[in-house]
C-alpha cells in the first residue's frame, strides 16, 4: 500500500512537470530526477577563509551512521531520502586528487561508527590523498567514535573540540536468545539444514548457541578488533602494544584523548584550517567544498534531512529488522535511542 501510494505521487508530480514545463525536454527531466543520463558540472563553493588566495583546502564532511547504500530496486526511486555516504565521499576525494588548486583537505567528522566494511573502505578511500601528497586533517565534532575514528586514523592529523567523544575502539556483534519468549506465545521455530553444514543456523534466536559457535564467533570478533588495532596504530604512529590499552571499548573525552596519544590537538575549525595549512605548507589558503549541480532526488533528500526525522526513523526501522535476521559485525558506539 505504501509503496502504490508513493508511485502514485511520484507520477502525479511528474505529470504536473509535464504540464506546467511543456519545453522541458525529456532529457532533461531525466536528469532533473537524478538520472545517470548527465554529467554535472563540479566545481568548488567558497567556505571560509582567504577568499582572494589560490590555494585551497577542500572540506569534506562525514556525518552520521556509516553504512554502505544498498543498491536494490528501491534505491532507484526519485524520491529515496537517505544520502549517499560512500558515492558522496568518492567524489569528494577524486575532486581533491585532480584539482590542482586544492593543496589539503579537511575532513569533519560526527558519528558513532557504523559497519565494519564500510568503515574500512572510508578508510580506505581517504587514504588515497597520501598518494596525490595532500594533506589530511580530520576534525572530531560532537562524536567521533568506533568506525569514524577508524576512518579519522588515515588523516595526517586528529583534532577534536573540546567537547567530543572519542574512541570505543572495538567491534561487537548483537543477537537475542527468543526460545523461552517463542515457548510462551506457542510459537516453534523449524529449520532444515544439511548435516554436513550442522553451524548453518549460527545465531538463531530461537535455539541456544552452542559452546562451539561462541567460540566460533569470539574468534571472528577478535580478528577483525585486531585489525582495527592495527589500523589505529599505523595511524597514530604507534605500535599496537600501546593502543592494545586503548581499545576495550572505552570513550574519552578530548582532553583524555589528548593525553592517550589518540588525537593530536583540541581546538575548533579554525585551528583545524591552521594546522592543514602549515602542513601544506601554505601561508594563506580559503576553505571550499565540493559543489554540483543537484537532482530533484538530491534537493529531496537535503530537504527531509534538514526538515524530517524521517531519514532517521526509517534508517533505524531498516536496521532493526536487519539486525533481527542477519549477523551483523560493527565498529559502533551503541548510543540509547530517543
């Protein structure tokens, strides 16, 4: 029902554009939706700073859960109002390595981490800036926890405000025993599976898990926290017997951050400006971010982010039902919901 009734008002609005804009071409309300059709023009959009300077720095924001966009039928529609993290991202760093003006990027991060993958590959991505010999200043905002100080470690330097929550370097992994829950309602639980493949149901929340599979799954655990020690450790130039300490889980304040070696400096967005800048080796630069000509999906999207909890209500419904059917491994700080 909910689905007939958003085609329908996606077609309505598409016949009200066909009237009111009889000139449009076809085309061009195709790329008007957000089609693939065109290629939109990229240019800069001046921030703050030296606005008569040459030099810039690009400004590149990661803010909120990090997930990768699914990419089934759904995400196709016009009107999907959940932002692009990772396609947002790649286009903010291709612009940083093939513009010659841009010499730093500063990227602002808030968030309490999120997938694990996803985590690495933002990772990832900004560590492509070393190659193209531009330097990376991350600056923490509220929160830069988990999978985002993950991401925050491929910057040649850390900063945080004064006020940010720090670290929860570690990985966990939810699930839920319902077998005495399903008992009660007379509910019962019934799985096939082939006797060659006994651990197929791992994590059923309708069965106990066995001593066996805990093991199991400890044992992936562990692993993938090694890495996000080992990861840590590159970045902060530290060997990881010393970050080991650092990562149970805990958070920090900036201060505390400061004095673990986790960050290299507390200040605000001007400092963080500041400190790219003698890294770059700049006197004087302006601060300037990625600017594109936008879809009506894109306008859509801004305009519930910024108006709507809806974004987040249906971002936190999805993940629900996701997490109740599939094992998911996180580098997140769990935060109470509201």
């Amino acid at each position: 029902m909910i689905s007939l009734r958003r085609s329908f008002c996606m077609i309505s609005l598409l016949g009200c554009l066909l009237v009111c804009a009889p000139g449009v071409k076809a085309q061009g309300l195709f790329d008007l939706f957000g089609g693939s059709g065109s290629s939109s023009k990229t240019n800069v959009q001046f921030v703050e700073g030296d606005k008569d300077a040459d030099d810039e720095i690009l400004l590149i924001k990661l803010r909120g859960v990090i997930q990768e966009k699914d990419t089934d039928d759904r995400e196709g529609f016009p009107f999907d109002m959940r932002k692009d993290m990772m396609g947002t991202l790649k286009k903010d760093i291709k612009l940083a390595q093939d513009r010659p003006n841009v010499k730093a990027v500063l990227v602002e991060i808030d968030s309490p981490g999120g997938e694990v993958t996803a985590s690495d590959i933002i990772h990832h991505e900004l560590s492509r800036l070393k190659g193209a010999k531009k330097p990376l200043v991350a600056l923490i905002g509220s929160m830069g926890a988990s999978g985002a100080y993950y991401a925050a470690c491929a910057a040649d330097a850390i900063m945080a405000h004064p006020t940010s929550i720090i670290g929860s370097i570690g990985v966990i992994m939810h699930t839920a025993n319902l077998e005495k829950l399903a008992a009660m309602v007379g509910y019962k639980d019934i799985v096939l599976k082939s006797d060659k493949s006994p651990r197929k149901d791992i994590m059923n929340p309708f069965r106990e898990m066995t001593p066996e599979e805990r093991t199991m799954l400890l044992s992936l655990l562990n692993n993938v926290h090694d890495r996000f020690i080992s990861i840590v450790a590159a970045g902060r130039k530290k060997t990881a017997a010393e970050i080991t300490p650092r990562a149970d889980g805990s958070i920090f304040t900036s201060d505390q951050a400061k004095e673990k070696g986790l960050i290299d400096g507390i200040g605000y967005r001007e400092d963080a400006i500041e400190k790219a800048k003698a890294l770059a080796g700049l006197k004087t630069a302006k601060l300037v971010s990625r600017k594109t000509k936008k879809g009506l999906s894109e306008l859509f999207s801004q305009f519930a982010e910024l108006n709507s909890g809806a974004p987040t209500f249906m971002s936190r419904i999805e993940q629900l039902l996701e997490n109740s059917s599939t094992p998911s491994v996180r580098y997140q700080l769990e935060l109470p919901t509201r």
